[in-house]
C-alpha cells in the first residue's frame, strides 16, 4: 500500500476519532502501527494532523468565534469563557511541556505503548459506564458555556491531563471532568471542542518545532495530506456528535472502549500487532 493511501486513511481515523471520547492517539498509533506507515519520525505524523481537528472546530464555529471576537468588550460572557478556556488549558500545558521528552519516550514511543493504550481506552470505558449510570443531574446543571464557573472549567482541565496518556482520549476526559464539575452533557461536549482549539493548536506547533530537523521533504506531503484529511472528517464528526450527545448518553462508547482495549490485547496475543 502506498504511503499516501496509508496518510489518507490516518487523516480519516483522526477525523472521526478526535472528538468522539475514544482516542484519537490511541486510535492513530495503532493504526500506524497496523499499517506500518513510517511516513514522519517520532510520532510527529499523528501529533501534527490533529491540526486539522482544529480547523474544523474554528470552521465549524466561524459565526459564534466572529461574534465573540466582535462582542469580547461589550458582553461579560464571552469573556468569561475565553478566561475559563484558558485555565482549562494551563494544567495539561504546563504538564506537557515540563515532560514532553519522558512522555514522548516512555508512553508514545513506549516499547509497551500498545498494553498502555489497551489499558487506558479499557479503564475509560468503565469509567464512563460509571458516570452515565450516576443518578440523572439535576435541572440546575450549568447548560450554558458563557455561565460556567472556574472551578467547572479547571476541572475539566485538570481532567484533560490525563490525556496526555495514549488512549485516554482528551475529549472524553475534558468532557467527564466537565460532566462531574457540573456541566449539562451537551455544555462539557461544546467546551471540550473550545478546548482544543489551543490545546491541539499548541501541542501541533510546539511538536513540529521540536522535531522539524527529522521532518523530510516528502514527509510534508503526508502531513498535510493527513491534516486535509483529518479537518473534513472531523467537521462531519462533530456535527455528528452534537447530535448524538442532545438525544443520547456516552456509555456505548465506553462499551466500544472496552471492546477496542481488549481487541488490541487480542492482537498482541496472536502477534499481528507488537507490544
């Protein structure tokens, strides 16, 4: 298979699964590893296309971002979410970039990352068993990004730290930390996608620079294939989930988690997929 096929097919994989809760990390290294793309070095590959997740929030927002930009000094609830963002962005920030080189080394680029990513999409998938079987919430959970409080937004945030492992998916965490903060389903779901607009906007940037001197000339074909790629899946994705999320709860993407984490087990059993 050509290397091009095997960057369109990744950019389809973190289309779909980078705001769905299951892990679009997770998901792309093993897929890299299925497909044995070696199309950029260190991982640089899966980092760099979630850009294009963050294109398609800003595309798919363009009429409310507009508007905020247009209003951020006259209304006081636009600033407020722009305030709670970045402090929902701080903690997995300052975390990723105080430890980028002992992540990078010992959880992405892990000789066990596989046993790690089954571990993590396993233990995901339980805990959102656990928290869509909580008691209904009540009718005074926060519906509203612009009336969330600080401690909802660092909540989430803190909750999105845990992403920084592969396979524990940075949606479904912010979503489930908003979620026990106190947020509606539908309000943490549409903060976890503001969220990624600097979290992935950074993460992209900072990752490409670290490594540009092992990024080849052929390599920014396969990037910004997989990036094109990856920002019109995901604008459909995220269509799709607001939908979904208004009607339905999360637990049949924990039972997927589980079934994906044991999947993976099964392939590193039956060696077609390394450790």
């Amino acid at each position: 298979m050509a290397e091009w096929v095997k960057a369109v097919l990744l950019g389809i994989v973190e289309g779909i699964t980078e705001f769905l809760p299951i892990s679009s990390t997770g998901h792309l290294l093993i897929a890299s590893a299925l497909l044995d793309f070696r199309g950029s070095a260190r991982g640089t590959f899966e980092i760099f296309i979630q850009l294009g997740a963050v294109l398609a929030v800003i595309f798919f927002y363009r009429a409310e971002l507009l508007h905020q930009v247009r209003t951020v000094t006259t209304e006081p609830g636009v600033r407020r979410l722009w305030l709670n963002i970045v402090i929902a962005f701080i903690p997995a920030g300052a975390v990723g970039f105080l430890l980028s080189r002992w992540i990078s080394d010992n959880l992405v680029n892990s000789p066990s990352r596989a046993y790690i990513i089954a571990g993590a999409l396993i233990v995901g998938g339980v805990i959102f068993l656990v928290v869509e079987r909580r008691p209904a919430p009540a009718p005074t959970a926060t519906a509203s990004l612009s009336s969330m409080t600080v401690r909802q937004a660092l909540a989430a945030g803190l909750a999105q730290t845990t992403a920084l492992i592969p396979g524990v998916s940075r949606s479904g965490a912010s979503i489930v930390g908003g979620m026990l903060a106190g947020l509606s389903r539908e309000a943490a779901t549409q903060f976890s996608f503001y969220l990624a607009i600097p979290t992935l906007g950074i993460a992209t940037v900072f990752d490409l620079l670290k490594n540009l001197d092992q990024i080849s000339a052929s390599d920014w074909l396969y990037l910004l294939l997989g990036t094109l790629v990856s920002a019109v899946v995901a604008w459909l994705s995220i269509g799709w989930l607001l939908r979904y999320v208004s009607r339905n709860s999360f637990a049949p993407f924990g039972y997927y988690r589980i079934a994906a984490g044991l999947l993976i087990l099964a392939l590193i059993v039956a060696r077609l997929l390394s450790p």
